[in-house]
C-alpha cells in the first residue's frame, strides 16, 4: 500500500506502518494541536488542563516521532498541525524549496513532509 492511498498522517494504519501507538495522554495533546493548528505549551495546556510541563513533555514526543511540527520564533516555541505547518512554510520559503529543506524548517521526517505535500497537491489536505 503506498502512502497515497491514505487520506491523512492521522490515518491508523498510517500511523501503524511506521510503528506509531499513541497513549491516552498523547492522543488528548494531539487533539489539542489538530483542533487548535499553531499553539505553544501554554496554549494546549489551558485547552487540556493539565499542567505546561506535562504538556511540554508530550509536544516534544509527539513532534519526535514525526507527527507534529516545531518552529521556533524568537524565544517561543510552536508546535503546529502537519498540514497546516507545511503550508506556512509554502508560503513562508515557496515551492522551490526541497522537501528535506522544508522538512528541516518546520522540524519533521522528510517522508512525512512529502506524504503532505502531495495531499496538498492532489487537493486531499483537509
């Protein structure tokens, strides 16, 4: 099955081919990234109500295993929705910049990028 015939990176058996199982307390923090698009620690900790440090520990995780970007602006870190991060950075570098470079910008595995970047072409990125 190739990685076009998934509609999502949020797609389970997506998720299950490249070994990703998410715990209860990692699945909340990602559906505070996916309903808010851009937050930082603070932000998702208010929306879960559990503290900034527990929420920091599990954006870092979840951006590690590859399915939440980070930008760092300033002194602040962002953690942003994959699709969403990929089209600022579009936007932000343009369509002339490699994947890998764009991977590197906003902090993700480089397939994952390119997976989202052909969703976004196919006009399939929600």
């Amino acid at each position: 099955m190739s990685d076009m015939e998934y509609d999502s990176i949020y797609d389970i058996r997506f998720l299950m081919k490249r070994g990703i199982v998410l715990s209860q307390p990692l699945l909340k923090t990602l559906e505070a990234v996916i309903a808010l698009k851009r937050v930082t620690a603070d932000d998702v900790a208010k929306y879960t109500g559990r503290a900034r440090t527990i929420e920091s520990r599990y954006l870092s995780r979840l951006n590690k295993i590859g399915i939440v970007a980070k930008v760092k602006e300033g002194r602040k870190v962002y953690y942003i929705e994959p699709v969403e991060a990929v089209k600022e950075a579009l936007q932000k570098y343009g369509e002339g910049l490699m994947v890998e470079q764009l991977a590197h910008q906003i902090s993700l595995p480089a397939d994952i990028v390119r997976f989202i970047v052909e969703l976004i072409k196919s006009g399939k990125a929600k």
